[in-house]
C-alpha cells in the first residue's frame, strides 16, 4: 500500500489559530475598506493562492502570505463548526 492509503492528521494549535484570525481579521477589514466583497476575494485566494487577491494595505497581503492556506482552512471550518453546535 502506499502513502496515499493511510490518513494524515492535520491540527493548528489554538495559539496559531488566534494568529491566524487576527490575520484574517485584518484582512477581511482591509477588503471591506476597499468595497471588495471579502468573502469572495478569500475563496479566490484560499483557492487560487494567488496574493493579488489581496491589497497591499494595511499590510493585509504581507499577512496572508505569511500563514499556510491549509491552516487558514482549518481556522475557518473549525470556527465555524465550533459556532453551529455551540451556537
């Protein structure tokens, strides 16, 4: 069998995670200020991992380069499956 059989574990710990939110945060207010709809403008970053979705201002590019997308990822679903089961 080969290593595409066995499950690899992925985990951020929760001081990165906050990291990575401040990081988000900040980024998701710089799209905001630039009327770029950040919901959009992440996916097509998360997805593409091209920075040029992302403004130079208030160094939100610089940011985001900086943290893995994979981790960004993980930050998001767990923040949000985290908020669904307790509300």
């Amino acid at each position: 069998m080969g290593q595409f059989d066995e499950t690899v574990k992925f985990n951020v710990d929760e001081s990165r995670a906050k990291h990575v939110k401040e990081i988000l945060t900040n980024v998701y207010k710089t799209l905001e200020e630039r009327d770029y709809n950040p919901v959009n403008q992440l996916v097509g970053y998360l997805q593409s991992g091209d920075p040029a979705y992302i403004p130079r201002q208030n160094e939100a590019r610089n940011q985001i380069r900086h943290v893995d997308r994979d981790e960004i990822i993980e930050v998001l679903v767990r923040t949000y499956v985290d908020s669904e089961i307790n509300g």
